[in-house]
C-alpha cells in the first residue's frame, strides 16, 4: 500500500468513525438538534473519549 493509500485509508476511518458516533449519539438523544450532536462528537474526538 503506497502512503496516499495509507492516508486516504486513514481518513475513511476517521469519518467513518464520527458519522457511527453520530448516528448512536442521534439514537441516545433524540431530543438532541443536529449542532448539539456534531458538538458533542466533536468533543469526543478532540478528547479521546467514548
């Protein structure tokens, strides 16, 4: 796998993972407004947390 392919891998991952965070943030508060959701998993990838 060249580098660019390891980034482009990398990156898929990444916002792969934020919209599966997303998506069970949405199921956990449906109250939630869409800001209040891509905040929230903001902060969780700024922080590591889960």
């Amino acid at each position: 796998m060249t580098g660019a392919q390891k980034l482009r891998t990398a990156f898929q991952l990444y916002w792969g993972g934020r919209k599966v965070k997303a998506a069970r943030l949405r199921q956990q508060h449906p109250d939630w407004s869409e800001a209040q959701v891509q905040q929230r998993v903001k902060e969780i990838f700024m922080h590591g947390l889960t």
